[in-house]
C-alpha cells in the first residue's frame, strides 16, 4: 500500500499512569487510511488503555495525538466522534430489545418536524448502512439479541459508520465469537478497509489478527516492543516480540523491546 500521505492517526510517545503503574509507557504508533493495524500482547500490556486516550475515554498523561497530520486533544468521547473516531468494544454496548435501527440511532434519532421519531427515515437508513456491510441481513424487525454475534457486531458497525466514521476501533472483537461468526467479522473488516477506514484491531491472540493486518503493533508492560509490517515477518516472529520482547530483524525495536543478544554479549549492560 502507499503511505505518501500523512497518517490518518498518529500517535506519539503516549504515556498514562494509574497509582505508580505505568500502563502506557512512551508509546508511538501511527494509522493510515484503508490500512489495519493489529494492537498485540498479553492482557494487560496496555493495549486497551491506549486506545482509551484516543477514543477519549482517559487522557494522557504526556504525548501528541495528531488526525491527518494536526495535532488535537481529545477530552472525552464526543469529541474523539467529532474526529471520526468510533470504538466498537467486545461487549458492542447494543441494547439487547430494541431492533437494529433503533440501535443505530440509539441517542441520535432522527426526528420528524413535528418532532416524533421518524422510523421510515431510521430503518430506509438502517436498510442502506447494513446493506453495504451485510447485504444478507433481512432481520430488520427482530430485537437485536436474537441475531447471530456476527450479525451484533454489523449492527455495532454500521452504527460507527454511519456517523462518519474514519477510524475504528474494535478491541478483541472475536473473543466471544465461533469460527463461523469470526469469519464474517474478518469479511466486515476487508469492506471497511476497501472504503478506506482505518483500523485498529486489538487481540491477546495473534491467530485472530496475523491474516487481517497490514501491520502489527506489539506492546508489553505498557511499552511498545515494535511495529512489523505482517508482509516482512512470519507468526512465529511476532509471537517472539509478545511473550520475549524480542523483535526480529528488519523490525525497528520501540522503548519495550529486550536486547538482542549481540547487545548482551558486546554491550555496556554484558555480564561477566
Ligand atoms: N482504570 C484503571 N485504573 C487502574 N489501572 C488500570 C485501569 N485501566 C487499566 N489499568 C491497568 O493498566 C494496565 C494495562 O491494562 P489494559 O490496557 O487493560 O491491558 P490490555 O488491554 O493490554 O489487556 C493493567 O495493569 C491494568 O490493571
Ligand atoms: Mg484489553
């Protein structure tokens, strides 16, 4: 892919503390427009928390976040949506009776003039959102509990992208799904990408992220290990910059990254 433009999102050298815990550390991570990129390590290496500053649930405590190359600050929640920028959590926040148009316009209803809900205007709206996501879906009547995770999950995005949408976020959004509903989400994620969102995925696992990224972005103890493009490494590269901290070459290893054994062997911190 090209990246001659600026980043859709860039962030650079985040950092946010809870007490003395350091859950993000100094952490620089970018987002181009029509690319995925996939946010990996254990639980509680950071990943949420990252992404909470940039969909403005926390704030930073030092960093820049900039949107196409300007920089902004982003307070809460309804500024980050100001920006474009959607979260879709694993739980996708649907409330459970109502059907999938009330659930897109859940708090932002459109209205007739004389001020009562125009439910011709949300569902012929629901109809053309869901049928660029999901033209198979016909169950438009049925509360949403009733519909298959994966098609939750094309109602929690059509939500995000018919309110403009451009950056996404989706923090382990298969974590509760089967094989089959995994897949559908993976082809939700190709259609969005082909429309030029931009994506963060975030998974503990790497099986449900290697396949979808452009590139990968692993964090550990709240600090980045390094960023691979997917093209230039294997799984077993990627699972070594997780559980070792170890980056392979080619990759430039960020602040959380371990010493190559080289260093060990020649560099100042060597043990006798
Ligand atoms: N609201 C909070 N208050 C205190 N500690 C938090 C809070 N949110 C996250 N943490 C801590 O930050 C660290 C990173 O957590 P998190 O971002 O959820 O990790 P991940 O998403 O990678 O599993 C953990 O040590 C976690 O306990
Ligand atoms: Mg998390």
């Amino acid at each position: 892919m090209t990246q001659s433009h600026s980043p859709l999102v860039d962030m650079r050298n985040m950092s946010i503390a809870f007490g003395g815990n350091k859950a993000v550390n100094d952490v620089s991570i970018d987002l181009y427009p029509g690319e995925v990129v996939g946010l990996l390590g254990h639980n509680g290496a950071g990943k949420s928390t990252l992404i909470k500053i940039l969909s403005g649930a926390y704030r930073m405590s030092r960093g820049e976040i900039r949107i196409d190359g300007q920089p902004v600050s982003i307070d809460n929640p309804r500024e980050a949506k100001a920006l474009g920028i959607e979260t879709i959590y694993q739980t996708l926040a649907l409330a459970d009776n109502l059907d999938a148009a009330s659930n897109l316009f859940l708090g932002r209803e459109i209205r007739t003039r004389w001020n009562t809900l125009d439910d011709a205007a949300m569902e012929s709206a629901c109809r053309q959102v869901m049928g660029r996501l999901n033209p198979n879906f016909k169950r438009f009547k049925d509360p949403v509990k009733s519909l298959s995770g994966g098609q939750r999950q094309s109602v929690a995005i059509a939500r995000a992208l018919y309110f403009n949408a451009r950056i996404l976020i989706m923090d382990e959004p298969t974590a509760a799904l089967g094989p089959e509903e995994t897949a559908q989400v993976a082809e939700l994620i190709k259609h969005l990408k082909s429309e030029g969102i931009g994506i963060f995925l975030i998974s503990h696992d790497i099986h449900d992220v290697f396949d979808l990224s452009d590139r990968v972005s692993v964090m550990k103890n709240g600090q980045l290990v390094g960023t691979a493009e997917v093209s230039q490494v294997t799984k077993d590269d990627v699972l070594g910059m997780i559980i070792l901290g170890k980056c392979p070459e080619g990759v430039v290893p960020g602040p959380g990254a371990s010493p190559t054994e080289n260093t060990l062997e020649e560099g100042p911190l060597a043990m006798p």
